[in-house]
C-alpha cells in the first residue's frame, strides 16, 4: 500500500507541506490557494478512505468538510487567515483524535498486509 500504516498521518503532512510551499515558495493568489487546498483536502480524503480498512466514510467525510471550510472562507465567510488556519488545525487535530481508534491501517504492526 502507498500510505502504509499511518495513511492519515501521512496525508495530513502532505496537506501541511502543500501549504507551506504554496504560501512560502509559489505566489499564488487567494484564490488560486483556496482551490489547491481545498482540492488537497478532499483528494486526500479520499485516498485515506482507500487505504484504510474500517470505516472507510469517515476520512471522506473528513476531507470534504476540510474543503468546505476553505470553499466557504472563499466565498465570503469572513474570518481572518490566522482563524483559518487556527480552525482548519483544530478539526484536523479532533478529526485524527476521533479517526485514530476506528479506522485500520492496510498493513499490520509486523508488515503483513490485512484483508479488507
């Protein structure tokens, strides 16, 4: 499996990583910035979904609303970056506390692949 045993772990790096380079490296405009996050979120979302073995709906479920909020601050939910930020960090954080004990990884702690 691509994501191993820590598929949700891994998304969430790849989400925080493109954000930071495209604050930080590329110049993208607002809405250029909101369209790739709010795409990473859901694509990631469902990847996760993919890969893990339990309860499969709950990290889609995750992504869309991770989109949403971005759509949403897009289209006038006037909140400021730094509350933005701060929210989308806090569902992230409850979202893995919550996913943590209810979705499986792919692979077991010694390696072996588990059937779905």
């Amino acid at each position: 499996m691509i994501f191993g045993r820590e598929p949700a772990g891994i998304a969430a790096l790849i989400k925080a990583l493109i954000t930071f380079i495209a604050l930080t490296i590329v110049p993208l405009t607002d809405g250029q910035q909101t369209a790739l996050n709010a795409l990473a979120a859901a694509i990631l979302g469902f990847v996760v979904s993919w890969q893990v073995i339990r309860e499969k709906a709950l990290p889609a479920v995750v992504g869309i609303v991770e989109a949403g909020v971005y759509v949403a601050v897009h289209f006038g939910f006037d909140v400021s970056q730094d509350v933005q930020a701060a929210l989308l960090t806090l569902i992230g954080a409850i979202v893995a506390f919550i996913l943590r004990d209810r979705v499986e990884a792919p692979v077991g702690p010694n390696g072996e692949r588990r059937a779905a």
